[in-house]
C-alpha cells in the first residue's frame, strides 16, 4: 500500500518516527537507516522532495547555535535592535495600521498598608535593577535604555475610601488605565502606577508592557517588586551581561538553515482560515468586557 504525503517536513518527520525511520547526516549527504517494508515508494518520493529541508532541519538539530555573549558595558545605554517579537509589538501600536492597540498586562493588587512615598522608592529600585523597565523605542524602530534618573515613572493617587460603590469605582479604573495613563513608547517608560486608597486596604494597579516582558519575566518581576517595596533582602542581580547583549548576539547567528528549512515547508503549509468579516474596519482596537450577574443559588451550585 502506498500513501501520499503532502504535509511539512515536521509532520513528515513524525511519520518516520513512528516507522523507526532513523536520519542523519553524513557530511553533506543525507542517510536513512529503516526497518523491511517502512519506507515504500510515496515515502521515497517525500524524502526526495523534502531533502533540502530535511538536511537544514537535522542541521539545527544536531548543531545548534548557540549566541555569543559579549559584554559591552561601555556602550549599555547605546540603541540597538528589536528583536523579531518586538518588532510586532512596535508595529502592531505604531506602524500605522487600522486597529492599532496597545499590548500591555494591567495588574491590581490589594495591600493592608502601603503608602505613596514607599511605592515611588519601590519602583525605583524595580527599574535600576531591571533596565529593561527603563526602555524607550527611538523612531527609527530601535530601543535603548534610559538611566535611572532619565526615565521618570508616573504615579497617580484616586482616593475611594469614601465612595459607595468602591469596588466598581477600581474595577472602571482597571479597565481604562493602560489606555489614559501609559507612556507612548517614545517618551517612555513601559509601566505606570496608580495607588487607590479603598474603605478597608490600599490597591496598587501596575501597567505593564509586553515589549519587555513575557510570562515568566513578569513571575520574577512581581517577586522582586515585593522585594523593593517592604525592603526584604534581594539576591544581587547579574550585571555582566545586559539584554543588550543578548540581542546583539541573537543578531549575530545565522539563519540559513532556518530558512532553508522554511522554504521548503511553506508551500506545504495549509492556507489561512477564511475569518468572518462585517465589512466595517473600526479605526482602533478595543477590548470590552462583558459582564452579566448569576443569582447566588446558582452561584452555589456552579462551585459545587
């Protein structure tokens, strides 16, 4: 039985994993090693087709690059490139496209006490040591990082202590902050504050832009910001090295095998979903949240 094959190299090296196919290179050549009957004539076909991508994928399998990491202290404060998620970023907020949005993560946390003048220390410990929170994006599609006297925060105070409806008044706040009180990302830079005093504790809300943090970033962040607000010791933060660095080292490998791996896999690829369309373009993004109120009996029963 023969079966055709018309997928990408990564779904192809899937189906000789599951034959027991076994690929290596032999200098430049490509080698297979397969049990009686694996490979029949569609697979041979395939192999052949695929070859070049092939070669390029068990290339940057079996000999990944690794960047070079230089420091250079002397020009840390220096433009440099985005890099590639980045540079979506940048141009999904001011490349001029219809729907623009800001990318950032809005954070609200309750404290029992904390007042204005600790939090503005607290973030300035935060930005010396993470340089990062100090980047402003240039124009011409580079960043750099400000010193730590030349990138001021903002803080803003709302006091609801007195108000009704408190935890509606935060939660309206919340929702709008990132839009009427982040820096753009020329003036910088990527975060701002707002302390809110409530009836019975404190809310800090921290915005935050995605430029320059992922995931686990944003884990060590939070750790550290507690750290710097109620003076808990702080391991000593590595120095040598600087982001920087390691994107001008990421710029420094070569992507040949990468895109030879690519080339041949794209045309493999399945087109795009055909999405709904109104016809309408609205000017900009806008996130709504939709809210509806579930009865306390059912309330109950859903968390049962």
């Amino acid at each position: 039985m023969t079966t055709e094959f018309a997928s990408p190299v990564a779904d192809l090296l899937d189906v000789l994993r599951h034959r027991k196919v076994r690929l290596w290179l032999d200098d430049q050549a490509l080698r297979f090693e397969a049990p009686p009957g694996a490979v029949d004539a569609a697979l041979q076909a395939q192999l052949k087709a695929q070859k070049p991508a092939l070669i390029a994928a068990l290339r940057a399998t079996t000999k990944p690059q690794q960047p070079s990491l230089v420091p250079d202290n002397d020009r840390r404060n220096d433009p440099f490139p985005l890099t590639e998620l980045q540079q979506a970023y940048w141009v999904g907020e001011c490349g001029d496209f219809a729907q623009s949005a800001k990318a950032c993560y809005v954070h609200h946390i309750g404290f029992d006490a904390l007042t204005l003048p600790q939090l503005r220390a607290g973030l300035r410990r935060l930005q010396a040591r993470h340089e990062v929170l100090r980047t402003r994006f240039l124009p011409d599609g580079t960043q750099v990082f400000a010193p730590v006297d030349g990138c001021a925060y903002t803080v803003d105070t709302f006091d609801f202590s007195k108000t009704n409806d408190a935890e509606g008044r935060v939660s309206a706040l919340v929702r709008s902050f990132a839009d009427t009180h982040l820096p753009t990302l020329a003036d910088g830079p990527p975060l701002c504050a707002a302390l809110v005093q409530m009836p019975n504790d404190v809310r800090l809300i921290l915005a935050l832009r995605l430029i320059v943090l992922d995931g686990p970033s944003l884990s060590i962040l939070f750790r550290d910001l507690l750290a710097c607000l109620f003076d808990h010791d702080l391991q000593d933060a590595p120095t040598d090295v600087s982001y920087r660095d390691y994107v001008l080292g990421l710029q420094s490998l070569s992507r040949d095998a990468a895109k030879a791996y690519w080339d041949a896999s794209l045309p493999h690829l399945p087109a795009p979903p055909a999405l709904p369309v109104t016809g309408a373009m609205p000017q900009r993004s806008e996130f709504h949240r939709l809210t509806r109120t579930v009865v306390s009996n059912d309330w109950e029963r859903l968390k049962q």
